[in-house]
C-alpha cells in the first residue's frame, strides 16, 4: 500500500477530524487510492474487495481521503466510516454491478425499508459522521441492466370504471413511450439506493455525476447537517423508483445548484424538516419536489424552503401528500419555473404544476393537518390545474397563493387520460384516479385559503372538462384579491364560471376580470363579506 501526504484544508470540513486526532493545527492526512488495493480499471472485473480494502484501512487509521482515479471500476456494496472523503477524480467512474448479489442487504447494516426492495446499492454509510464523496468523476448503477426496457407497468391502484375513459384508460394505443418499465428478478433483491447515509451526521456530497440508478438516488434516512451542492443525476426516466434525492427522518439539509433528472421524484422530503433548495433544475416522472407519502411513523415535517427552481416535463411540479399523522406545515415555495403535462403509464400525477392532498392511506383512517404554505412568483405551464384536495374540512388550512400565472394547454394524450383526478396512493381504491372536470384552480376542503394577483390563460382547442378559472368547494374561508381569466386564442370561451364558490363559509371576493364577458362570478351557499361582482 501506497501512502500520500496533504493539507486538511484540501477538502470540506476533514480539518476538524485532524486536529482532534493529532493535536497540531497543522494535521497531516493519508490518502489510500483503491489501485494499490488491486482494482483494476478496464471495466469487468469485479473491484468491490479492493475498493473495501482502501476503504476499511483508511478506516482502521483514523480516517482520510479515497482516491478513485481516472478508470472505470466495477463494483457492489461499499460500507463508508467516519472521518472520510471518497474523492472520484476526473475521469474516474464507480460502475454498479449487473450482479444482484453483489449488493448486500440493508438489515446487515442495521435498517430497513429504503427505496424499492431490501438491497442496498453502491455506496452506504450507517451510524457515521464526517463524511465527503466530491470530485467531478462519475457514479453509474446500470439501471438498465436491472430492467426490461421494453416492458410496461401495470398497477391496481385505481378503479378503470371511475376514469373519465372507462376500460380504455391508459390504453397502450394512446402512447407507452413514457414507461414506467418492469424490473428483472425478484423485487426485494433488485439493487438498491445508490447512495445511502443512515443514521449519520455532517455529510456533504458535491460536484459528482450519478447516471442510471436502478433505484433511488440518494438517501438520507434519520441523518442531520447535510450539504449537497453541484451535482448532477441523470437516471433513465422510463426507470420507476429511480427517485433523485430521498429524506426520511432528517433535518438540516441545503440542496442547491444541483441538475436532477429521475424517473420519480427529482427531491422528496418525509417527516423531515429545516430544509432548504435553491438554484435547482428538476426533471422528473412524478414530482419536481414531493412533501409527504409518509411510509414509516407519524412524524411531522416542516421548515421548509424551496427558492429559484425550475421543473420541466413532470408529471407533478409540487406535491404535498398527507397521507397518515404528524403535521406538515410552514414551507415557502418561492420563484419557480414550472412545466408539467400527461404522461403515458402507471405513474402518478396528472400534469397538475401544484397539488396538495389530505386523504388518509397506508392503513391510516385520520390524517395530520398541512398547513400554512406559500406560493409566491410562480410561472407555470401546464395540461392540468393547480388542485388542492382535503377529505375533511380544515384538514388543509392557511394556504397562500401570491403572483402566479398559470398557462393551460392542450395536451397530446387527454383522450387516453384526460379529465381525471389522480390521488393515489390512497386506502380507497374508488378514489385513486376518478373523473372531474379540471378547472385551473380547484379546492376543496380547505379553510383559510388566499389568492393574490393570479393569472389564468387558456390554451386553443381544449377539451370541454375545463371549466372554471377557479372553483373552492366545502371551505372555511378563501380569500381572492385579484385574478384575470384570458380566454384562448381561438375565441373559443371556457364552460362555467371565472369564480365558482359553493357550499363554503365565508368569502372575500375582488378585483376579478375575464376577457371573455360571458362568464359570470357564481356564488352557492357562501356568505361574502364584500360585494364580488367586479368584471
């Protein structure tokens, strides 16, 4: 084995493990590259061992630097310690196993129950802390070799006679290019997360490529103080439960400039707080940012912001699923891009750019409250509307909307999806997908709702299930202080109203215009606490 000397200050925070180890200010690190182990870089041969070895004797000294050089290394499961940088110099590429057995189980580290199956992936760390993976090399999983490309999903998830199609919903003939595929083997012993840090502390991940995971990305599962910045994650979108970056059970995290594609969530946060992204461009086959979906227990989550994000191709833009107890309250989504539209397949969502649901599901009968959110300077383009969906009254509360311009277009697969309300996962299976006509804004079961200076824009030749600009149903209170309804280009005016309240508590209506001068402002049941007719 082969030894080198550097600087703490070279990289991220190893300075502090030194000085606590030696005592001097100016501590000096070992560096361990996995070639003097015996890996081999051509590609074949199978270099787990050696890379462990590197890896277990940096660990028995102390701590340090992995070096993996330029080359393509084929391995499996490596266990990181505390007190170390993995560090993939350019040109340097980890290439995932194709061999499910190379991957070990997620219980021999001592938990359970991350991304789909029971496996880990490439790289896991449990009970550590201080820990890097930088570099500009590449991490690969060969997603592709986990899956039949050429297959297609089919789930049981909803009721088809509840869809607007019927039996002809999600019909291979109106396109199957989007996936999702069907995994090989067994579904508990398919590779798992690439890259999984349990129950650890002061983590930061920056600057890497991480292409084809077979699963998710990127778990942090009951970890704190995490930084990931400047990386890049391009899964194969056909891939499902190719999340991007996974948090369950953690806090303290800042997300930022990083370029996320995924064949699922691009960013998912559960039961997990202090959160920040900033500067991110998301691509993914579910939601650009998911909040909720909560699999394990009935915390809360909360404190979060998300700033300067563009979404594009998604299923979802926003999502938050309160699906079981525990709280999820006080997140700020500020200045984003958004795209959204139909996609072919068994995945969720419906091209909503925001969708925020309470609906009990995973064996639960009651659901915690989401509450006190906000949306400001939001740009959106879309095949579908924003919708806010509460299977009680006053389980979504204080929900704020400031600056948003919502643009409806016409979609290349409504008549195979179109015109439906897609709230899986949920206990009821008659409400996982059902039929609804989609205004650009719908609400239910809210208390405590606020529009401000919202734009809506219709789309030429859309299909007749759009309807109002803005509907709320079942409310406490709403609040709408300057919306404008732009007709399509075509001339061709929308069925209903610009404001549909009904069958709610008390409302604030004004400052309301359409260009088309047909439609009308309709109040059913709803006690109004200024005069609404301002066309």
């Amino acid at each position: 084995m082969v030894k080198f000397s550097f600087l703490p200050g070279l990289f991220l925070f190893m300075y502090s493990m030194g000085s606590a180890q030696s005592g001097k200010e100016n501590a000096v690190f070992s560096q361990y590259n996995i070639i003097q182990y015996g890996a081999i870089p051509d590609g074949k041969t199978n270099n787990t061992v050696a890379i462990q070895q590197a890896v277990d004797d940096c660990h028995s000294h102390g701590g340090g630097r992995i070096i993996i050089p330029t080359g393509r290394f084929v391995t499996g499961t490596i266990r990181l310690y505390s007190n170390m940088n993995l560090d993939l110099e350019a040109g340097a590429l980890l290439s995932g196993s194709t061999e499910d057995k190379d991957y070990q189980f997620q219980k021999d580290f001592g938990f359970t129950g991350l991304g789909a199956g029971d496996k880990t992936g490439i790289l896991v760390a449990h009970n550590e802390e201080n820990i890097s993976i930088t570099g500009t090399g590449i991490i690969n999983g060969n997603g592709e070799f986990s899956m039949y490309m050429d297959s297609l999903q089919s789930g049981a998830d909803f009721n088809l006679a509840n869809t607007r199609q019927g039996k002809d919903y999600m019909n291979p003939k109106y396109g199957r290019a989007d996936g999702p595929v069907l995994w090989k083997g067994s579904y508990a012993t398919r590779p798992g997360v690439m890259i999984i840090f349990s129950s650890c502390k002061n983590v930061r991940i920056s600057n890497i490529n991480i292409q084809q995971s077979p699963n998710w990305t990127i778990a942090f599962f009951n970890s704190s103080d995490i930084k990931v910045s400047g990386i890049t994650i391009e899964n194969n979108m056909n891939i499902p439960n190719s999340d991007g970056i996974d948090m369950y059970d953690s806090k303290n995290i800042t997300i930022s400039d990083c370029v996320i594609q995924a064949g699922d969530d691009a960013i998912a946060v559960v039961s997990s707080s202090n959160i920040t992204g900033t500067n991110c461009v998301l691509h993914s086959r579910s939601c650009g940012i998911r909040v909720g979906y909560n699999v394990y227990n009935d915390n809360n989550s909360g404190n979060l912001l998300f700033n300067n994000i563009r979404i594009y191709d998604s299923n979802r833009g926003i999502g938050i699923f309160q699906r079981r107890g525990g709280n999820m309250s006080y997140m700020i989504f500020s200045n984003f891009i958004i795209n959204t539209r139909l996609h072919s397949g068994q995945w969720w969502g419906h091209g909503e750019p925001i969708h925020i649901s309470s609906v009990p599901g995973l064996g639960a009968e009651e659901t915690g409250m989401i509450s006190h959110l906000r949306f400001t300077n939001i740009e959106a383009s879309s095949e579908s509307g924003i919708m806010i969906y509460g299977s009680g009254k006053g389980t979504i509360r204080d929900i704020y909307f400031d600056n948003v311009d919502l643009n409806i277009l016409k979609s290349l697969l409504e008549a195979g999806y179109g015109g439906n309300i897609d709230l899986r996962p949920v206990n009821d299976v008659q409400l996982g997908i059902f039929s609804h006509t989609i205004p650009a804004l719908f609400a239910t079961g809210v208390d405590a709702l606020t529009v401000r200076n919202m734009q809506v824009n219709w789309g030429s030749g859309l299909p007749e299930y759009f309807n109002h600009a803005l509907e709320c149903t079942n409310f406490g209170t709403v609040t709408i202080d300057g919306l404008t309804e732009e007709s399509s280009k075509d001339g061709k005016g929308r069925n209903g109203a610009t404001v549909y309240l009904h069958h709610g508590g008390t409302a604030l209506v004004r400052d309301i215009h359409s260009t088309d001068k047909k439609k009308t402002l309709v109040l059913e049941n709803v006690k109004t606490e200024s005069n609404p007719n301002q066309y």
